[in-house]
C-alpha cells in the first residue's frame, strides 16, 4: 500500500503569521496536506525535535544576473542565488527582469527566462523594471504582462541609467492603478545626488566612505515624499523599497496618519551596517557596503528596528545585489580602486536575512516569531501575489519549509554558498540557522550540504497583490 504521505516532518514547533502550535506537517506530491498530532507514517520521516518550523522565506528584492553596464558583472547567476537563497531558508526569490533603453518589455522578460531556465533552484517571479515607460509600453506591455504575472515593477528615481521623471512616474503608477499591479520606488533625488557627488569628487574626496556624503538622509526624504505626493495623486499604492532611517520613516507615518496606503521595506543592511563600514578612513575596503541608501547610524538603526516592531514596515528584503570585493567585473572595475561613484552599488545577503533576523529579532526579543514570519515570508507573498500558496504553512500550501537550528557560530563567508567573496557580516556572531530547508517538499538544504539541483526553481505565474497595510 503506498503511504499517504511522502514525508512526514513530525514534531514541529510550527509558527505562521498568525499562529504558533505543536503539529506533524503531512506533505504529499510538493504540497501540505495534513496538520495534526500521531500522523501515520510517510515514505520519508524528517523528526523536527521540537524545533522550530517556519515557511521558507520569500525575498522580495533580490538582484539575480541583472544585466548592467560593463565593466560590472553581477557575481551570482539563477543557480548560485538561489543556492545560496536555499542554503539560507529562502525558498522564493523574486528579483528583477529589467528592461533597457529602448528595448520593450517583453524582451527584457525572454531574457530573464533564460537566464533563470535550467539553474534556478527555488521558485522564482521577476518584477519589471520599467526604464522606458513609452506610450506602448504603458498602454500595451505593461497590462498583457501583468495578466501573464508580472504583477509589480520598479521604478528608479535616481541612477542616469534608470531613472524616470516625474512625469514618466505619473504614467507608470496611473497604468499600475488601472490594472492593479504593485509599483516598488527607489526614492533618491538624483539631482542632489549629482551635485554633491561633483563637489565631493571635484575636492578630492573620492574614498568610498564618500558615498554616504553624496546620499544623505534628506535626499532620499525628499523623493519619499515625492513619490508619495505622486501617489496621492493618482491615487495608488506604492511600495517605498529599501528604507534606510528615520526621515523616510517619518514621510511613510506623515502619509499613512492621512490615510494613504503607502507599503515600506527595510533590509538588513540599515539595521546591522552603519556609515562607518564604509570606512572611517580612507581604505578601501569600505567598497564592499557601498550601496543604495547607504547604511546610516545606530540611532537609525534603531527607528528602523522601531518600525520592524511597530508595523511601519510590511517587509524586509535582501536587497541582494552581488558584486565580488576583488574583482575587475565587481568592486575593483577593470582591477583599479576607484573614485566612489564608479563602485558598483550593492551587498549581497540572500542566505544571511533570515538568520540575521531571528538572531536579532526574535532571539534577542525586538520582533515575535510570528511578526519575523509575516515580514519574511507571508507579507511579500501576499504583497507579490503568491499567497496562501508561498508565504505560510496551511493545508494547500506548497510545503516551503524550514527547520531552525537554534546554535550559535560566527558567521564566515566560508559557510556561504553565494559566488561573492566576501560577506559584510563577517565575523559577527549568529544563533540560528536552518537545520533543513524544503522546497516543494524537497530538501534543498541539510544543515551541511545544498542538496537542491538546478533546474528544479519553477518560474510563479504572480496574481495581483492582496496585502494592504
Ligand atoms: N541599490 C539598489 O537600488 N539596487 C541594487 C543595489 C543597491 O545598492
Ligand atoms: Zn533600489
Ligand atoms: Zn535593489
């Protein structure tokens, strides 16, 4: 007789959004199909010992092989990412498939599809970037691929590369109100940025701590409040990416006490990097946190862990973008240490925000179990339109799970298993990781080895979003 189930993991100690209960978890054919206590047994028996089990996590905001200008290359490519991903309790990733100047959408998404085809290793979406909003591709491509499931762009304020203007803004979230698709904003004034980066640079201060003198604070206050304004006016959701501190905070509480359904991410880097790791002199090696806000201070670090608590923030993603320290194609282009506004932005951090954030969330008592969930996993599901089958463990559910392994051990870049060499973690101390992680219910990730295989990441087909906040 065959058995009922294909695995069994018994004994959890099983936490979603909402809920926190003893249970067996009955998988059969990828999926949840029973929770309950004495289940009989599966072809399989995974003992959870009491532990800990949660839904794998989502990443929201991660960049995966995103094609930019050269000399940079992104270090990760769809099978190392999301190895890495998996390695990290991350079972869903939605990055990015970015369309380029005067190309259309559609053959920005066929080539994401065949970067992602074959090695993705957990399931993926793409969200657009939408750099060349023309009139076609607002009344056109943008409606037919939301219908396919592609149901959430962003859009860039800053970067010469990537930004709209203001006017170009109205269009794209006048066309994601029209079809009720989710517009993320990168909210820097890139004029400011512009000026003050040429002042730096034209007085020799060229060392990448200089980054953070170029993007301060009131720059990326300035365009929140801007692309809420913007938002009031077509009278739309948007979701603020990657938060930094407290004046975009308090832009995001001055929107939302009128009533407006402003949605905001965070992201490890504000909560366990400051300035200083850009460097307190002039050295180089502060390249490798140079990113998009920059990193600010420990009071910011603390409004942003507020707003983890408080409910400011909807959801925190990776913001995932790999670039290698000692790399012509990374953080050294063509092999020279570079003036800061030539070092590629972005940290990598896909396999570390979930044992960051039960470290110093939940284990240190800043966040619950169930808020820790609800940000990681159930939130961006719900936000990018996978839930209740990504995001949560119910009856239905795709069985994305994983087993937490409450030990302590400092975190190397050794024990990562992303292409880039270097984490900006390294050295810290960390209290959990996961013991087992499942994709579809199979085990990915052991506690010691990736056993996933490329190819096995499905691509999601995305409904609409369904969190308000
Ligand atoms: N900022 C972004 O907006 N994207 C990728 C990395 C970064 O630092
Ligand atoms: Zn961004
Ligand atoms: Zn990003």
């Amino acid at each position: 007789m065959p058995k009922a189930f294909d695995l069994v993991v018994r004994n959890a100690h099983v936490a979603t959004a909402s809920d926190t209960f003893r249970s067996d978890i009955g998988i059969k054919d990828g999926v949840v199909v029973h929770l309950g206590l004495s289940l009989p047994e599966g072809e399989r028996e995974l003992d959870a010992n009491g532990r800990v089990v949660t839904p794998g996590g989502v990443d929201g905001h991660c960049h995966l092989d995103q094609v930019i200008p050269p000399p940079a290359r992104m270090a990760d490519d769809f099978f190392s990412g999301t190895k890495s991903a998996a390695c990290g309790g991350t079972t869903t990733v939605i990055p990015f498939a970015a369309q380029q100047k005067g190309a259309s959408l559609r053959a920005a998404v066929e080539e994401y599809h065949r970067r992602a085809e074959g090695r993705a290793t957990v399931d993926y979406g793409f969200h657009l970037i939408v750099v060349d909003p023309t009139a076609d591709v607002v009344a056109k491509e943008l409606p037919q691929l939301i219908e396919e499931g592609y149901t959430s762009f962003k859009i860039y304020m800053t970067y010469d590369d990537l930004k709209l203007n203001d006017r170009q803004m109205l269009d794209v979230l006048a066309a994601a109100r029209r079809h009720g698709a989710m517009t993320l904003v990168h909210a820097e004034n890139s004029e400011c940025i512009g000026w003050l980066t040429e002042s730096l640079v034209n007085n020799g201060l060229t060392a990448p701590r200089y980054h953070a003198n170029a993007r301060p604070m009131l720059v990326e206050r300035e365009a929140t409040h801007r692309a809420i304004s913007f938002a009031e006016l077509v009278d739309v959701p948007i979701l603020i990416v990657h938060v930094s501190g407290r004046e975009a905070v308090e832009q995001i509480q001055w929107a939302r006490n009128r009533g407006m359904n402003i949605l905001a991410e965070t992201c490890p880097q504000y909560l366990f990097l400051t300035a200083e790791d850009l460097g307190i002199d002039d050295s180089y090696q502060g390249a490798k946190c140079v990113c998009s806000p920059p990193p600010r201070d420990s009071a910011n670090q603390s409004v942003i862990w507020r707003g983890l608590a408080d409910g400011t923030f909807s959801i925190l993603s990776s913001d995932h973008a790999p670039f290698s320290f000692d790399d012509e194609a990374g953080k050294h282009p063509n092999g020279e240490q570079v003036a800061f506004p030539y070092i590629p932005n972005g940290i990598p951090g896909l396999e570390t925000r979930l044992p960051l954030l039960y470290t110093e969330g939940v284990l240190e008592g800043r966040i619950s179990l169930n808020r820790f969930v609800e940000l990681t996993a159930t939130n961006p599901a719900k936000l990018y339109g996978l839930h209740p089958r990504k995001g949560t463990i119910a009856i239905g559910a795709d069985a994305d799970l994983v087993i937490w392994d409450e030990v302590e051990r400092t975190l190397t870049n050794d024990m990562l298993h992303h292409a880039v060499d270097y984490t900006p973690y390294e050295g810290r101390r960390i209290r959990a990781w996961p013991a087992f992680t499942l994709c579809r219910g199979r085990v990915v990730w052991d506690g010691k080895e990736f056993t996933g295989t490329a190819g096995e990441g499905k691509f999601l087909r995305r409904g609409l979003p369904t969190l308000r906040r």
